[in-house]
C-alpha cells in the first residue's frame, strides 16, 4: 500500500522547520473509488488546492514538506480520532470521516456505503495515524539536531462559506491555539511578517489551529506550531479552482520571507 502522504525533501541543508499540508490531498484509494458520487469525487470541493504547490519555495530554504496524498473526505487529517469539534460556536464542521461537504451536499454513492466503527477505524490505522507518525519523526528528528522545531501547517478555503460564518473569510489567519502551541517570539515573528504584505491578517479568528497544530505544539518542549489558513482566491482564481501563477507569487512574496526569519531565530 501507498503511503499516505507525499514527502518533499529539502534540496539544501535541512534546518529546524516542518512543513505540513494535510488538505490538499486528491486522490481516493480503490477500494473506495466506488464508494463516492464520481461527480463529486472529480473535485473534492473542500480541497485545500495546491497549497503544497504555494509554498515550492519551502525545499531551497532546507525545509521538509509532507503532505496528503488522499482526500479530506476519506479522512480528515486534522480532526481528532474521536471527532471531538474543535469550535463550539456552532458553525459547522466536518467529522473525522465526513459524511458531507462543508455545503452540507452528501458525498456517499449510497447509504450503504457510509462508514461504521469498523471502517473509521481501518481508515485511522491506514492513513490517518502513518500521517501522525511521520510528522512526529520528523520534529523528532529536527529536535535531536538543533533542539528546537517549528510546525507549520498550511491550510486555505473558500473565501465565503456560509456554514462556517455569515462574512467571508480574512486573507490570512494565523492560529496558534490562542498563543497555547508556539512561543511568543515565533508567533511575533509569523504575524509582523504576514502583516508586512498587502494582505489582511488575523490572529486565532475564526480559525485557532486544527488538530495538528494543538497536538503537536508544545513550546516547553522546544516544538511550536503555528497553522496558517488564508482565502483561496489569494493564489487561485475567482472561481477557486484554478491556480493563478501571479497571485500566487505576490503570496509567495510575503510568505518566503516570513520563512526566512523564521529560520534564522529558530538556527540562533
């Protein structure tokens, strides 16, 4: 079996930040394929389309990036096992195996394909938790050469979703569990350096980090986490499918740097 996710190693020296995408995942494994509507299954709308892509920049700064390989829908990677909603403002949010998009539109072919305990279960073991794992390694590893790590996870959406708030969405949100999953120099860093661009930024609202970000940050252990959501039309069309090489770049612009000084507090 494949693994669930795609690596991209740095092609210069490592240093002490992991990237992570785990929404932009496109592809369903065959023994699932049937269980889906194909006219849905084509384009997975709630897709955080090809943020990996976004950030091509990562690997020539020493950063490593994995991402998803399968779709949100077959298992939400920054969910927690047990579904626990992350909010509770009640906005709407998808479970750990979804049964609908985030418009409320039924993904499954058929009832008789919608998952039982067994079958959440197989997915977690197969392609949630070997996610989980590598992740873990990886900050491991980053801790044990430079005794510190950052983790950032790189997200984005529709710039209106009516089921999650009633405006649309700010062009970039940086969460970090309300100041819970990173340090206060990381987090300074990350935000003087967003706000530098020409984008709107904000700060853990609406969005305060996923699962990801609040397991895996742990600033007492040298690990931070910092997760990024931004409105998709920032680097894609309007029409939120297509990417768009110019905006993207003018995100990169702003992006790139952050990274940058990023690296060099985390390397001192």
């Amino acid at each position: 079996m494949n693994d669930p996710y795609f690596l991209i190693e740095p092609t210069v020296e490592k240093v002490p930040v992991i990237l992570s995408s785990p929404h932009s995942g496109v592809e369903f494994p065959d023994e699932l394929k049937a269980h889906f509507r194909p006219a849905l299954m084509a384009q997975p709308d709630d897709t955080d389309w090809f943020v990996h892509e976004l950030y091509n920049f990562a690997s020539a700064l020493g950063i490593t990036m994995i991402h998803a390989r399968y779709s949100r829908w077959v298992i939400d990677l920054n969910r927690t096992p047990e579904s626990v909603p992350l909010y509770t403002d009640g906005r709407i949010i998808t479970e750990l195996v979804p049964k609908t998009d985030f418009l409320g539109n039924e993904i499954y072919a058929d009832e008789k394909f919608l998952p039982d305990d067994a079958e959440i279960a197989r997915r977690l073991e197969n392609y949630y938790r070997p996610y989980y794992r590598k992740i873990e390694s990886l900050l491991n590893e980053r801790i044990e050469e430079f005794g510190h790590v950052l983790l950032w996870d790189a997200h984005s959406i529709r710039r209106f979703v009516p089921t999650i708030q009633g405006e649309p969405f700010p062009d970039l949100i940086l969460g970090d569990n309300d100041e819970k999953s990173a340090g206060r120099q990381i987090i300074e860093i990350a935000l003087d350096g967003l706000r530098e661009g020409k984008f709107g930024v904000k700060h853990n609202s609406p969005f305060k980090g996923g699962n990801i970000t609040r397991s895996f940050g742990n600033p007492a252990r040298k690990v931070h986490a910092l997760q990024l959501e931004m409105a998709k039309t920032n680097y894609m069309n309007d029409d939120e499918l297509t990417f768009n090489e110019s905006r993207a770049n003018e995100v990169r612009s702003v992006l790139r740097p952050v990274f940058e000084r990023l690296v060099d507090a985390l390397k001192q």
